[in-house]
C-alpha cells in the first residue's frame, strides 16, 4: 500500500530536527515502544511490544536511512517482523522551511505487508494507519510545544504522553466511534502493529530531515 | 420407481441428533491425557528458510515438544501424488510436485508450515509461537499465471526449467478446418476467480497410539477415510487394521476435506507414537484460508466459430490453471473444465488445452463445482457473445445447439478426471431448458415485464444457461447390510458425510429391499472399522456409487430372507411377502417371523449347515461403474440492480435439473438450494484475493463475504425431470454440484441484460464496486 501526506509544525526547523534526534520523544509518540536504538547515523533498531485489543506481541523493526540530502530529503528502509506479521517499507521525506518558524514535512512511501497483518488486516490499514499517524502528530504537537517553552525559559508546560491505552483507544474511537467494545470493533486493532511502523517511517523521516 | 420408503420425501434420521446439540463432531472428542498441536505456519509466500530456532519455546511451561523438518528425519518426504497422472493422454506433460508436510529449505507459499508445537493446551502452544526465532530470506513471489511461465519468473519448484506444471492437449474434429469454413469467430479472454470450501467446520485431526495393544485410532474431518487410513498405515509401516480412521459429523466438506498427507495426518501420528500420547489439532478459520486447499483460479483464452444461423462448428479453449505451489492431486480441476466446456452442445470440432502453472499460493484441489463451473463458465459466456453478434435470443441459440436424446449415449472424443473417455449416458437437455423458460416465464418477461420495468426506471435482466455435471465416477465402493436380532438393520459404507442426508436416504435403498422402517436402520459412514474398502465421497458419486453398493447388498440380503424362510415355512419363495419387520406367507398372513428372529436362525451355533450357504442375513456387495454418469439441468434468473449502490438482488431464480432418480426429494431440493447459494457467492460475494507477493488478503469471513440468507433469491424455483441413467439399477445421477456449476454464468449474464447491454463482462466474480468500475471504463 501507498502511504503519503504531510504535517505542519508549529516550530522552526532545528527545534524539529532536534525533537526527532531524542529517540525518548519519538517513542512516546508510539506507546508501547520497548527501545529505539540509533545504532549509526544511518541505522535504527526499534523494539515494540503491542498488547492492545486481541494482538500480543513483540515486534522488532530495523531502520535504515539512505540518500540523505540534509536538510531537504532523505529515503528511508523500514524491515520490521514480529508475531503478527511482517512489514516491508519504503519512503521518501521532504523536509521544508514553511515561514513563521513553521516547519512543512511531506512524506510518501510503499508499505509491503504479510502474515496476520495482510490476511486479516489488509482493509482497515489504510484508514486506521492514517488515524494513528494523526494521533501521534498531536502528541508531537505538544512535545513540541513543551520543548520550545522550555527553551524559551517562560513557564514550562507539562508534556505527558498518552499511555497505550489511550492511544489505542483514540484510534478506535476515530475508526469506529469509540464503539470500542463491539468485537467487530476490536478486530479494527490488528492492524495497530503495522501502523505503528508506519509511525517510525514518518516519524525517524522528520529526524533525518532536519 | 418411488416405493414405500425409496423415492419418498421421508425426514431425516440424523437430524433429532443434530438439532439438539447431541451430535459429536471433532473437537468434542476428549481423551485422557491428550496434547494439542498448533502449526507455526509461514507469512512469507516464498522464501528460503536459513535458520529455525526453538530452543526458548521448549523452556515454556506446557511445552512438550518442538519439531521442524529436521526433526522428523528420514520421515519427512514429499506426500503420495494422491490422484494419477493423465497417462491416457498422448503426448500430455506433467511434473508432479508433491505437498511436503511441513517446509524444509523452501517456503513456497503463505501459511505453509514451519514447526509444530506440541504443548498441553492449544493456548500454550500458539502462545510458544513468539518464542521461535524463523531466520528466512524472502523471494519474489509468482502470482500471475501467465506471467509464471514467461523467462526469467521465479521458480516455485528450483528443480524445473519453468512453472509449468502440466501441459494437456486434447481435440476432436479439426477446429482449425471448421475455423476455416465459420462465418463468424467470437474470441474472448474469460477470467474465473478463486473460491474457498469454506465449509461451517473447519479441518481436525485426532491420533490415539495404544501402545499394549498396537493400534492407532483417528479421528478426522475427511471425505476419505479409507485413503487416509491406508496412507498413514503405509507411512507408519503398520497393517491397515492396526489404523481405524472414524469420521465423526462433520460440518460441511465441499472438496477440501478430500485432501490428504497435509501436516496433521502426516506429521501428528508420528509424533503420537513418539510421545505416547493421544494429540488433537483443530484447525481455526485463519488457518483453514490460508492453508486448507481451495480452487478455480484460471485465465481461458477462448473462440467459437459458427455459422451465420447460430449453428455451433468449433470451439477452441486455451487454458492457464492454477494449481498452488505443489500439485498433489493430479489434474481432476482442469480435465473436469475440459470435458465440462462442451458437454451439453453439439461442438463437431474442439480443440483444448490446459497449461497448469505453479505460483506461490496453497494448493488447488476441488471445491464443489471442481472445474466444471470454469467449463460452464466459458461456454456460456462464448454463447451469449454468438448471439449477441448474431442478433439471436440468448435462449434461443442455445436451444438451436443442445444435443437430444437420440445422440446418447455419445461419446465426446475427451477424457475426463476418471482417465476414460467422457460418455454422455442420457438426458434430455432441451427439456430443461423448454422447462426453465416455462417456470420463469421467459418470453412474457422479455416481452411485457421487462420493458415496462425498464420503462419505470428499473435495470432488471435475465440470465439464462444450460449446464451438464459429470458424477459418479468410478472406481468403486462397497457396502455390508446387516439385519440383526433385534429385527433392525445395520449398513456400513466406506465413503464419509459431511451433511449429505446419507444416513436417511441410504437407509431409504435399504428398507424398500428388506421391509423395515428407515427408522430402524442404522448406517455407519466413514469408520474403517466397520468398512474398510472404497475411495471416499467426492464428485457427486456418494449416492450413486455407495448407493448402488448398498442397493446390491441390500437385494442379496432380500434374496437370503426369501431363501431361508422357503426353507422354514416348507412355502415356494414366490408366495412369500416382507415388510413391516417380518417375512410371511401371502395366503396364510398367520404364519409369519419376525426379520430379527430370522436373522437369529440364519446364525446356527449348533447344528450343521447346508454347503455354500454364508451366516446371517447379511450380505456385501460392490459397485463400479464403467463411467460417470452425466446430470444436467438449466437455469434462468431475474435480477435487480441498484443504479446507485450497484447491488444487485436475485429477485427470481429457477433450476431445472436431472439427476435421474431420486432417493428422497426433499433432501435433494437441500442440496440443490446449498448449492445455489454457493453458486450465488462465487458471483457476488466470495472471493479469494492474493496479492503480488502471495499474501492472501482475505483470509477472514470480513473480508471473504458468504452469501447469507437475505442474499438468495427472493423467490426460488425448483423443477425435476427424471432421465434414469443406465449405467446403475436405480437410474441414479449424482447432484451434489449442480446448483454451483450455472450459477455464475446466469448471475453475470443477468447483469449484463440488467445493464441493457451496455458493458460485456468477461469474469466469473463480480461485487458492486467492480460493475461501477465496468460502467466507468464503458463512459
């Protein structure tokens, strides 16, 4: 599947650039992320238990990072397999000052999934991962936020990220109404996983942008 | 020839049983001390595995074992070639690739097995999954039939030059001559689409080894009990008696549960023995898309040359079948398209061929229909394509071509699933058809209905066809009738049921010979411990083969009753009578013996007996016929589609079939309804959908859609014509398939009448959005 769009950020590019060099608020934008190593400038290894509606599991994904043309663009590798399935992406971010200390980021890519995720999920992914990627970008929105009062020393504003649940929930509620415990409903959260890589792709494409 | 009980629309035997939740099926099977397996099944479609590490999951509690292809050493083997190669076609190419139990090396589709997990709960054991480490590198996939056999496609089986896993080629007449002389030629490329069993129960798998006793019992969902008792025998290097195969009730089979040597009847019994301890498998719906066999995927590229008045004089057929990764039962799909593409016109000249190809999908083997529907399918598309360039009324081009009666038996010059050459027996096509139109009311629909409907607004259309079903192939099945002392009777078969009503209307054949209430005849299917020869329930024959067995055995037992009563009462067997349980003298009703006291008498236990007389009343016999015998039958429906949502709703449908005699109508008109409902769901509803990587994208019944009660036809007609077959004493033909087989050629020919015309379509499963996708491509 094609995956593409774009998200403005209410911050200058280095602000962003710098949020997405601190794997510590990348993973709070997808809850349940046990680790997100860099391992060089070019590789990342991410570790995600997913616990949410009838999906358990780990799921281990690796990050490569090619063409770089900092700040403007770069291509990513996303090979990610865990007990659900596996998932196979490709995408490209473009990274652009926006004027207003605004920060404009487009991305678009090809997602090649299988198992679990393909045989019973391959409907829903597309919608639901574009929920997920909405919920995360608010998340991002306030990190953001919280980091540039910081900086700016005015009073600091509190950023707590949602916990799993609620992140899980805020997906199903977007796709279903927050009929959350219909179990049709609930099949809904097998694609989670594989929206949750999706995640990493756009998310770690901003990183490298900056 | 309907009697007292054969013939009659008697309630069923089975169904006290089965409504009140008293019927065993395979997972209520619990044993002391039993295991549960779970299968560790592939996600990729192909892929070299490197590496399967287990050694975590062996630490989990509840862990009892762990194996993968390694495991299992000089065991492991590709499975038996289950059906035969079409030897008896010249020059034909096959390459047999047999399914392995479990992957080594290779994965070569989605779903494929890795490792088994034996563990004390189902729950522990799938829980162990995320405990094994699968170490594979993953290959391009082959998925599009015709692009598998171009150079430079990735191999499915390394071994061959090409995905080519079979090349046939058959004809009769000249096509190219009758080409020659056509004045008009129609080519079209007609696609059919792929279709589960789907049956309501899913596949299961139960082994007991006893160790003192050195028997191993099974329990399985299989239409073929015998074969499957003699594979795992073979396999186990124990005699046949040492392995008893019972089948309990079984929800639903439609072909899939034909299928044998998979990893379960493979793999569980070894490891049974090994571990001494009794293991179930129940297989779960995902599993059951993914890596229970399915069917019809082909692309045809076809022709029909004809005669300016409509007068068939060839059809050329050229053929990519999809067989899946291995192609363990031989060519049954593709030679039933073959002989079922002209089997009910006269076609002078047909030339055929099928190219089978592997991709990186499960194995195809029979679904209800087995290639006949793809056949009909062709056939009847190419029909409507002639009239519609010949300016003809699709009923009557096709009336201007139906054979008659006078040319049966004819022989069709093409050899079939059962390795001899296709003969249609009997039948009266062109009444099915005259009745059809009758029912529906054809010509008042085309001529009034129709056009005041459309001049309302409506987009209603008619879809009408005619079809043959090959049935009732040999080789062979056998039958032993049994009256006991308690003046009821006993009838085991070899053969298995999955629904069919056989423990009624087998019953039926044997109560109309020896007088005794279907209600007191017990018929035991599918236990090799009570029968122990045949070759299972498959291709419409249960009733016509198992059934004429067990007519042969029931009239021997008739012919023993008479024997030893004329000995008894010192009476002439002529002026004997049997029924209501007993045997008396017609002219002295008084003096009379109930069956089960004779029956008690024909078993002496001192005493001596006459010489060449066999105990009991109780007799075997066997039936074979020397070809299939042929039904066939016509359908016409009215549809209504939605201009704005593209629904399309059967308001009207109506089958006239033959399937010669019938045992019990009632149980035939379920039959035939179950499979119209099927027929409706491989046009509208179900569709199996692989991706360009082998990931089969609807592997769930919310994205695999079954046709459900408010989708069949809001009014459903139903006609029987009766052409006895002579090839079994009951006249007997197979029906189990009928209503599958013409469906979709009526469904997508009504929506084209229902859409005036505009679009032709050239698929066999259509849904809304792929009509509006039709109507676009047309503005």
């Amino acid at each position: 599947m094609k995956i593409e769009g774009e998200h403005v950020f209410k911050g200058p590019r280095q602000a962003v650039w710098e949020m997405f060099r601190d794997p510590e608020v990348l993973a709070s934008a997808m809850p349940g992320t046990q680790s997100l190593k860099k391992i060089d400038d070019q590789h990342y290894e991410g570790m995600m238990n997913v616990r949410i509606g009838p999906v358990s599991g780990s799921f281990a994904g690796q990050l490569t990072v090619s063409n770089e043309n900092l700040p403007e663009s770069c291509t990513l590798t996303v090979d990610g397999r865990g007990a659900a399935g596996f998932a196979k992406g490709v995408g490209n971010v473009h990274f652009f000052e926006n004027g207003e200390s605004t920060t404009l980021m487009k991305y678009d890519g090809e997602v090649t999934i299988g198992g679990t995720l393909a045989s019973v999920g391959q409907r829903m992914i597309d919608s639901v991962s574009k929920s997920m990627i909405k919920s995360a970008f608010e998340t991002l929105d306030k990190a953001l936020e919280a980091r540039l009062a910081a900086k700016s020393g005015n009073t600091p504003i509190e950023f707590k990220p949602p916990t799993e649940a609620e992140f899980a929930k805020n997906v199903a509620k977007d796709m279903a109404g927050g009929l959350t415990n219909v179990a049709e409903v609930r099949m809904l959260l097998y694609i989670v996983p594989v929206a949750l890589l999706f995640l990493i792709v756009a998310l770690i494409a901003r990183g490298c942008g900056g | 020839m309907a009697g007292k009980y054969f013939g009659q629309p008697i309630l069923r035997n089975e169904d006290a049983q089965l409504l009140s939740g008293k019927a065993r099926f395979i997972d209520d099977i619990d044993l002391p001390g039993m295991l549960h397996a779970a299968f560790l099944r592939s996600d990729f479609a192909h892929a070299r595995i490197k590496k399967i590490d287990y050694s975590a999951a062996l630490k989990r509690s509840g862990v009892v074992a762990v194996y993968t292809a390694e495991d299992f050493g000089d065991f492991w083997r590709p499975g038996p070639l289950q059906v035969p190669p079409p030897t008896a076609i010249k020059g034909s190419v096959f390459n047999a690739r047999t399914l392995v139990p479990i992957a080594k090396d290779k994965v070569r589709f989605s779903g494929e097995p890795l490792a088994v997990i034996i563990a004390e709960s189902r729950y522990i054991a799938e829980d162990a999954f995320d405990d094994i480490i699968v170490e594979i590198e993953p290959l391009d996939a082959v998925n599009d039939l015709e692009k598998a056999l171009e150079p430079g496609a990735p191999l499915v089986h390394e071994d061959l030059d090409s995905n080519l896993a079979a090349d046939v080629v058959q004809e009769r007449g000249n096509y190219e001559e009758a080409r020659a002389k056509a004045d008009v030629v129609i080519s079209r490329k007609i696609l059919v689409n792929r279709n589960a069993g789907a049956a309501l129960e899913n596949r299961g798998f139960v082994v007991e080894w006893e160790e003192r006793s050195r028997q191993m019992t099974v329990w399985a969902t299989t239409q073929a009990p015998i074969p499957l008792r003699n594979t795992i025998a073979a396999r186990m290097g124990l005699f046949e008696n040492q392995v008893r195969v019972i089948t309990p009730f079984i929800g639903g089979g439609f072909g899939p549960k034909i299928m044998t040597s998979q990893a379960d009847d493979v793999l569980l019994p070894w490891i049974a023995m090994k571990l001494k301890r009794p293991i179930k498998w129940i297989e779960d719906r995902r599993e059951n898309f993914l890596a229970t066999t399915s069917e019809r995927d082909q692309v045809h590229y076809a022709e029909i040359a004809l005669t300016k008045e409509g007068t068939i004089l060839g059809v050329k057929d050229v053929f990519y079948h999809n067989t899946g990764a291995y192609d363990p039962y031989g060519m049954t799909v593709p030679l039933n398209t073959q002989t079922h593409t002209v089997s009910n016109y006269r076609v002078p000249n047909f030339y055929t061929q099928i190219k089978m190809v592997f991709t990186n999908q499960m194995v195809v083997t029979p679904v209800r229909g087995a290639g006949r529907p793809q056949g009909v399918f062709v056939m009847e598309r190419l029909m409507d394509a002639a009239a519609r360039e010949l300016n003809m009324d699709p009923a009557e081009i096709r009336m201007k071509n139906l054979l008659i009666p006078d040319e049966f038996p004819l022989r069709t010059g093409i050899i079939g699933q059962d390795f001899v050459e296709g003969v249609l027996d009997s039948g009266n096509y062109k009444k099915n058809l005259e009745k059809t139109m009758e029912i529906v009311g054809y010509e008042k629909f085309r001529k009034e209905i129709q056009p005041k409907l459309r001049a309302e607004g409506k987009h209603v259309g008619i879809g009408i066809v005619t079809f043959t079903e090959g049935t009732a192939v040999g080789p062979y099945e056998g039958a032993r009738v049994t009256i006991g002392a308690n003046g009821k009777v006993n009838v085991a078969t070899g053969i298995s049921t999955q629904g069919q009503g056989h423990f009624t209307s087998f019953a039926q054949i044997v109560a109309e010979q020896v007088g005794i209430d279907v209600k007191d005849i017990n018929v035991v299917t599918g236990d090799t411990a009570h029968f122990h020869w045949g070759a299972g329930t498959f291709a419409s024959r249960g009733a016509a083969v198992a059934g004429s067995a067990i007519h042969n055995a029931a009239v021997k037992v008739r012919e023993k009753i008479f024997s030893l009563a004329s000995k008894i009462f010192e009476e002439p067997e002529e002026n004997l009578e049997v029924g209501d349980g007993k045997v008396w003298v017609k002219s002295n009703p008084s003096q009379s013996m109930l069956l089960g006291d004779l029956a008690l008498r024909a078993n002496p236990t001192r005493g001596t007996i006459e010489p060449g007389v066999e105990p009991g009343l109780e007799a075997t016999a066997y039936y074979g016929p020397p070809y299939g015998a042929t039904g066939a039958g016509a359908v016409a429906m009215i549809v209504n589609l939605d201009p704005e949502t593209m629904q399309v709703k059967v308001e009207h449908f109506v089958i006239v079939h033959d399937c010669g005699t019938a045992i019990n109508p009632m149980i035939l008109e379920g039959q035939v309804y179950g499979g119209i409902s099927m027929g409706i769901g491989n046009a509208f509803y179900e569709k199996m959908v692989y991706d360009d990587n082998g990931q089969l994208l609807s592997a769930s019944f919310m994205d695999y859609l079954m046709p459900q009660a408010t989708d069949m036809p809001a009014k459903m007609e139903l006609g029987h014509l009766v052409t006895t077959t002579p090839l079994n004493t009951l006249g007997i033909k197979g029906v189990g398939e009928a209503g599958a087989i013409p469906t979709p050629a009526a469904f997508v020919q009504a929506v084209e009448d229902a859409l005036h015309g505009q679009v032709e379509i050239m698929e066999s499963n259509l849904n809304p959005s792929r009509i509006f996708e039709y109507l676009q491509k047309k503005q």
